[in-house]
C-alpha cells in the first residue's frame, strides 16, 4: 500500500517496482538498500528478493483507492527507469498516474539517458513530475537529458550533495532540493557547496529552493536549519493547490 513519508518534500511513497543497483558514487550508501535488507528479514512478501529489482504488479490499483488528494514519491526503493524494468511496465505506471490526476506523482531517477530515450514513449499528464538526481560535477548531464522531457514540473534532487556543482544550469527547472547524506557511512557537505547553489536558484533562475537536512549519522541532531531558516520552498503549483498545511 502507499505508505506515509517521512522524506520532508513528500507526503507519501508508492512503490510498483522494489530493488534496484548502484551505478554512482551516490548509491553507495543507499537507504533503501538498507531497509529492503531488513524487510526481507521480518518476512515482508514485498522483499522476498531483497533489493534484486522486483515488479509489483498488485501495487498498481493501490492510487484509485486513494480518496484524498496526496503528493507521492514513486518508488522511493527503486527507480523507475532501471534498465531491468520492461517498458511496458512503465507504461502501465504511467497510465495509473494519468488516470489519478487527483494525485501528484513524483519521480526521480539517476538513470537520465533511459529516461531521456523512453520519455517519448510515455504520457506526461500534468500531475507528473520528473526529476534527476546530481551528486557530484561529474553528473550534471543528467539535467541536460531532464530538459529533454516534457514534463509539467522537472526538477532535480542533489542528495546526498558530495561537491560543489559550479557547472550546474538550472535553465529549464521548476524546483531544486538539496540534502546531505545520511546514516551509516555518511560523507559530509560542506556549506558552501549548498550556498552556492542557493544563490543561483534565488539569484540567477527565480526557482523554488528546498534544503532537505545537512545529514550525517544521526540527521536529527544536525537538522535542517540553514543561515537561521528551514527553507521549504516548493513550485508554484503545489502552494496552489494548497496540500501542504
């Protein structure tokens, strides 16, 4: 079922797709690795590959059943665009989202050349966004293949932010989020790195800024607090809609 979130730009995750695997220095410490591996312990049906990329076929009528209106990260254990996950899988995850146009659906992947191929093939209604995920200056094509997509919002997530991003452009986007890592292992940001990328987003672009967490091993403790202020900004069409309270 849909589950309430915990991440702090999301209200709810959908997952008709478990597992995934690593292919940049962000996945290293993957939280839904983590928690795939224990839920494959306490007997969850749902993990009984672990994190071995998993269709959920039953998960895809859990949308329609949704009465009230809700924001929802999908797949926040996997990605959706994996090489492993049949096209016309995605297909049927994407019509879902066009006929729950009640709901508005967030997706995020680290595979943008997948996405930039497929997303001609795919249905964008308007309460589909699609985002990328940057971690380092190594990455930031990835938002040159999410400006090829015809989304109604893009946007990119730079969690966990492990180096500064001078080369980003952020032509094109309708929201950034920044976080650092957290957890076990977790690789420190530093704070101008985040700086930096929020005077572009006020400055230069006039885009939404969201500051997730500094992270770390214990992300309570260290919080969300950035030059005095939490910043949660969103697009304009989420405070239109008025979800969030």
């Amino acid at each position: 079922m849909g589950a309430d979130s915990k991440i702090e730009w999301t209200e709810s995750t959908w997952n008709p797709v478990t597992g995934c695997s690593k292919i940049s220095p962000g996945c290293l410490n993957c939280y839904a690795e983590r928690m795939a591996k224990r839920l494959q312990a306490m007997g969850q049906r749902r993990y009984r590959n672990g994190f071995k990329v998993t269709l959920q076929p039953e998960a895809l009528e859990e949308p329609y059943r949704w009465k009230k209106p809700r924001i929802v990260f999908v797949n926040s254990m996997s990605d959706l665009f994996h090489e492993e996950i049949p096209l016309e899988f995605i297909q049927d995850v994407f019509t879902v989202m066009n006929e729950n146009r009640r709901h508005t659906f967030q997706v995020l992947t680290k595979r943008s050349e997948r996405l930039r191929e497929l997303a001609p093939l795919l249905d964008w209604s308007e309460n589909i966004w699609m985002g990328v995920t940057i971690e380092n200056s190594d990455y930031v094509n990835r938002a040159d293949d999410l400006r090829s997509v015809n989304a109604a919002v893009r946007f990119l997530s730079l969690e966990p932010l492990l180096g500064p991003l001078p080369d980003l452009q952020l032509t094109g986007m309708d929201w950034v989020i920044v976080g650092g890592e957290s957890g076990p292992g977790a690789r420190p940001m530093e704070e101008n790195w985040v700086l930096d990328i929020k005077k572009k987003c006020q400055s230069q672009y006039n885009i939404p800024f969201f500051f997730k967490q500094w992270g770390g091993i214990n992300k309570k403790k260290t919080g969300r607090i950035l030059q005095g202020k939490t910043w949660d900004n969103y697009p304009n069409v989420v405070r239109d809609k008025l979800l969030f309270a």
